[in-house]
C-alpha cells in the first residue's frame, strides 16, 4: 500500500490525531495553565510579567549567544516616498540573514518603527516579500498577495511615515529548504518558475515542516523558539537605526 492510498484528513466531524485523540485529550485535562494571571497568587502584573517571560522563554529552548549584528547595506533602492535598503544583519552565530528597511523621505525622524512580520502559511518561496513590494514580482507571488489586498503593507505604512523592518522566518524565503539536487531555478527563484513548480515546491515545503521541528527538538531547541528569538533580534536591531524612535515601535503581521 502506497503512502497516497492513505487520507490526508479525516472526514469531519472526527479529528485528524484519530485514535490518537483520546490520550491527547486526557493529557489536556490533567493540564493546569500555572501561569495564567487569572491565578490568585498573582496580583501584580509587573511581577507576573517578569516571571511569565523567563518561563517561556526557557519553554522555548533557543537562547544562542548575544553576537554583535554586524550590519551591511547591500542594496539601497529609491522606491519614491521612501527608500528601501536590504541589510544583511547576524542573528546569532550561526545565522545571517538578509532584511528590508523601509526608510520614508519626507517624514519627521526619528519616527515610529513598525516590525512587519509575513505569515507562516504554505507558500514557502517567498516570505518578505510577502509584505514589502520589489520589481518583477513572480506571477505566482503577486497572485498570493491578494492574500494582503493585493498590496504591500509594509511599503503602505512606509508611505506613511514608519520606518520598517521585515525579514524571512526560518523555512521561508531566503531561508526556505533546499536539497541538493534542486534544480537552478527552485535555488534561485527565477521567472521560469512555474505554477505546478511552486506548488511542488510548497507541497515539500509542508511536508517537511514535521521534520524540521522534530530534528529541532531533538537538537534541545523548538521550531517556535528560533522564530520568536529572530523576530526579537531583528526588533532590536530595528531600535539601533537612528531614524526609529524606540519608544515608538509596534508590530504587524497575518
């Protein structure tokens, strides 16, 4: 019997673990949320939020060491009302990557910061530019984006004055999985791609996401712990731009 004689789902009402639903749920019920502030032993949200932090933080199970980011300007684009540059940045000492920062022209700086966060959801070959617009956009990425209104929301709150950061989560973009034996253009992303390549390649994508968080977990990490520390290092790094003003920064995401 072939792995596709199997249903991906089952049919509703029942639930996708199956016959694996029940100890789920009798693990559930034995579950306290020992943090919840609605506890009476808390009563100041100061010292709750301290402690609650520290513990999920050491929940998460990704802490690298503090490295400097080492920040290089790479490409410097005049978009009109504002200009994008893509800065290569060091989140850890095993990571490097690329972000966006949308600097406005005309606004008064140092300015609000907004961190523009793209969704997790299976379309894997691009992730930033999910939210910040480039040139020659692939037909199948500007089909995606009807997702966000068809617009770049990041470019939209750029034209309004924020600065913005935005970069690729870990399986995304820049940062997708590839193996060896790719072909050149699911490396390089190129405009012969496509539609059923890009929905090969998401397919993969998605079935590898189990692996990627189990090989994680394995490794003493979990996948939503490298997520939330980058997202917090490229935060950071957003607060050490002279145009931001770091009591003025917030973030967006789907």
């Amino acid at each position: 019997m072939a792995i596709s004689d199997f249903p991906d789902l089952q049919s509703s009402p029942l639930p996708d673990l199956g016959s694996h639903c029940p100890l789920v749920e009798a693990i559930s019920s034995r579950c306290e949320a020992r943090m919840s502030f609605l506890r009476d032993e808390f009563t100041d949200l100061g010292a709750w939020q301290r402690q609650a932090r520290a513990r999920l933080r050491e929940l998460m199970a990704y802490e690298p060491p503090v490295c400097d980011f080492c920040p290089e300007v790479v490409e410097r684009v005049d978009r009109g009302s504002f200009i994008r540059e893509r800065v290569m940045i060091s989140l850890s000492p095993e990571t490097r990557i690329p972000v966006y920062v949308l600097i406005p022209k005309d606004a008064i700086l140092p300015g609000p910061g907004i961190v523009a966060l793209h969704d997790h959801g299976g379309f894997y070959l691009w992730g930033t530019e999910k939210v910040i617009g480039t040139e020659e956009e692939h037909p199948a990425l500007a089909k995606f984006k009807q997702h966000y209104g068809g617009r770049s929301f990041g470019d939209e709150f750029a034209k309004a004055g924020f600065v913005v950061v935005a970069s690729d989560m870990l399986h995304w973009g820049e940062r997708r999985l590839t193996l060896d034996g790719d072909p050149p253009r699911f490396k390089e992303r190129s405009a012969d791609l496509t539609e059923d390549d890009v929905l090969a390649f998401s397919r993969r994508s998605w079935l590898h996401e189990e692996l990627l968080g189990r090989s994680l977990f394995t490794a003493g990490a979990t996948w939503s712990g490298v997520i939330a520390h980058d997202d917090c290092r490229v935060t950071d790094y957003l607060l050490t731009r002279p145009e931001v003003d770091p009591k003025r920064v917030g973030c967006l995401g789907l």
